[in-house]
C-alpha cells in the first residue's frame, strides 16, 4: 500500500494521451489536463466515503474485481481513440458506486473547475472511472477483499487531499461526498483566512525586528533603500514595455496574442505532465542522479515562461494559473515523498526549490 496512489494513476495519463482524449471529444486539451487532475483525487474521495458506509468497501471491491482490464490496456485504448466503451462501461461503474444524483454532483462539479459542459465532466469521469479501480487493484498487494481496500483509501486520505482543489471542495462541501477525507480538506477561504492570519503575524514580527535592530543597523538599511531605488531605475528604464511608433488596432493584438498565451499554456502544462512523471519514477539516489536533467529541463521551461509572466494581460496571466493550480499540490507530495528518501535531498532539492517557488508564483 506504499506510494501515493493518485500520482501513480495520473502518471499514465501523458499528455499525449490527454491530448488524443481531448481531440476525441472536441475540447481544449488544456481543460481536459486540469479536470483530469481535479477529477482523480475527487473520485478518489468519493470512493473513501462510499467504502466507509456499511457495504460501500463490499461495493467497491466487487467493482475492482470485475475489471479484466490493466492500467497499461485502458490507457492503450484511449490512445487508441477508443472511448466510447470506458465512456459507457465506466458510467456503469460510476451509477452503481454513487447513485445517479451523486455521480452527477461529481461531474457538476469537475466541469465547473475545469470550465467544461456536464456532458463532457460525465464522459471524462467515466473515462476515469475503470483507471482509477485499476490503480486501486494494483495497489491493494493482491488483496481485493473489502477491508483491505477500505484501508488502501484510508491510508491515502492525507495524498488524496492533498491533490484535492480548494474548489472542488467548496463545490462538494455538505453533500457527504468528502465525508472520509475528514478536516484535511480546507476551502479556498478558509486557506485564505489562515493565510492572512499568517501574512499579518509575520509582518507584525517583521516590524518589531527592524525597530529592535535599527539603531545597530541603520548603514545597512541605507545600503538597501539605495538598491531599491537603482532596481527600480533599471526597470523603468529596462523592464517596461517599450512605446511603438504605430500602436496596432486592439483587434489585431488580440488575435496575435491570444494564440501565444494558448501556446504557452500547453507547453506548461506538458512540462508539468512530464515533469510528475519523472519525479514519480525515483525511488531512490541512482533513479534521482538518472531524473536530475529532465527536472533541470522543466526547470528551465518554466523558468522561461515565469520570465515573460509579467506581460500577460490579467485574463491570460488567470488562464495560465488555472492550468498550474491544480497540478501544484500533486507535485508538491510527490516533491515531498522522494525528498524524504535517503540520498535524493542532496541531489535534487535546489531544483525543487527552485521549481516550487516558480510554480507558486505562477498559480498566485
């Protein structure tokens, strides 16, 4: 039962994969990346409410024996652009687990987060709904009986909440769907509330430190205020947009913008694809030392577009976090897991921690 069992089931959703779904139901590849990440987690937790109701584990266990398929034959085929029998075979899956009005709050929900149509978070979910009885079965150690998979889920509560969106938490708050995941799931509010405690704490010790230090300080706080007012000279002079002699029609800079702002999209989200990929894959400092220049490469992609971050309007620089957020606390576990391995610390914690605070600015 070891490992984090949504990285495991997301990791052979590849973005080429996502791509080819995306193509077969006439939607952008970028929404259907960000519901299938919002909707593993959630189908996840779902499945731990269902297993802690009396005969839920028995329903789910019965469910997971019944697939003949493997993780690697069901992504085959929705490779393969055959989607129509997950579609149907998992829509099945879905009524008999949660019942018609509940699986239906689950796709209301992942096509609201992911800014799709109910018909197409129904079809996604039930695309999703035989992988994720997979990766139950090859995480349950061969043992399908009923207590051992409610016990696989309990023990992923913490994971799968982790990779759980804030919004996907409002939307589901008191319908008992959540009910397993306990107090680990917290709303985007009551983030924001125990943010803003924190921000106002730091800041009100911040200043208490600058008064105590003041008077055995003040050369060094003259240092700094003349850095700031030379960074901010640079930038005037540097960073800022440059006038142009002929402003074009706002018509024509929509359109040429519009299509990079999409472009750059799909590249972060295939960076970030493939970047859980690779962190999925080390187990310890040999697999760390062999993933070290492809985290290196997302590092520096993300790097370029955290570069150019400044220039987007407000509603592309929203539509580039929408791709981000719901891939940050994902990654963030699986950074946190291979991090705790011996030996993997030293090897790549400078790329991490460079990779978070890019992404962390990127979602803001």
């Amino acid at each position: 039962m070891a490992g984090n069992l949504v990285s495991y089931i997301l990791q052979f959703l590849t973005p080429d994969m996502i791509g080819r779904v995306a193509g077969a139901l006439g939607l952008d590849a970028n929404k259907v990346q960000g519901a299938i990440a919002a909707a593993v987690p959630t189908l996840l937790a779902g499945l731990g409410g269902v297993a802690a109701q009396p005969g839920g584990a028995e329903k789910i266990a019965d469910a997971v024996g019944q697939q003949s398929a493997t993780l690697s034959d069901l992504t085959n085929m929705l490779s393969a652009g055959n989607q129509a029998p997950l579609i149907q075979n998992g829509s099945k899956i879905l009524s008999s687990l949660f019942g018609t009005g509940d699986s239906g709050m689950l796709a209301n929900a992942i096509s609201n987060h992911a800014g799709l149509d109910k018909n197409a978070g129904t079809s996604l979910l039930g695309m999703l709904a035989p992988l994720v009885l997979n990766g139950l079965a090859d995480k349950s150690d061969g043992d399908l009986s009923p207590g051992n998979i409610a016990g696989l889920l309990a023990s992923q509560k913490d994971n799968i909440a982790a990779a759980l969106p804030s919004g996907i938490g409002e939307m589901l708050a008191g319908t008992g769907l959540l009910g397993a995941l306990g107090g680990t799931v917290r709303t985007a509010s009551q983030t924001a509330a125990r943010t803003t405690a924190a921000a106002s704490s730091a800041a009100s010790t911040a200043q208490q430190s600058v008064a105590q230090a003041a008077p055995s300080s003040s050369r060094w706080l003259l240092w700094l205020i003349a850095l700031l007012i030379v960074a901010a000279a640079l930038y005037y002079y540097l960073g800022r947009p440059r006038q142009q002699a002929a402003t074009p029609p706002a018509t024509t800079t929509t359109q040429e913008v519009a299509p990079a702002a999409m472009d750059v999209g799909k590249q972060l989200g295939d960076t970030l694809t493939s970047l859980q990929t690779a962190v999925g894959g080390i187990t310890d400092a040999a697999s760390a030392q062999a993933a070290l220049p492809k985290l290196q490469a997302a590092q520096a992609d993300i790097d370029k577009i955290a570069t150019g971050f400044g220039q987007l309007s407000a509603a592309q620089k929203t539509a580039l976090a929408a791709v981000v957020k719901p891939m940050v606390p994902t990654l963030n576990g699986l950074f946190d897991k291979v991090l705790a391995i011996p030996g993997v610390s030293e090897v790549l914690k400078p790329t991490i921690d460079a990779i978070r605070a890019k992404l962390a600015t990127l979602a803001a």
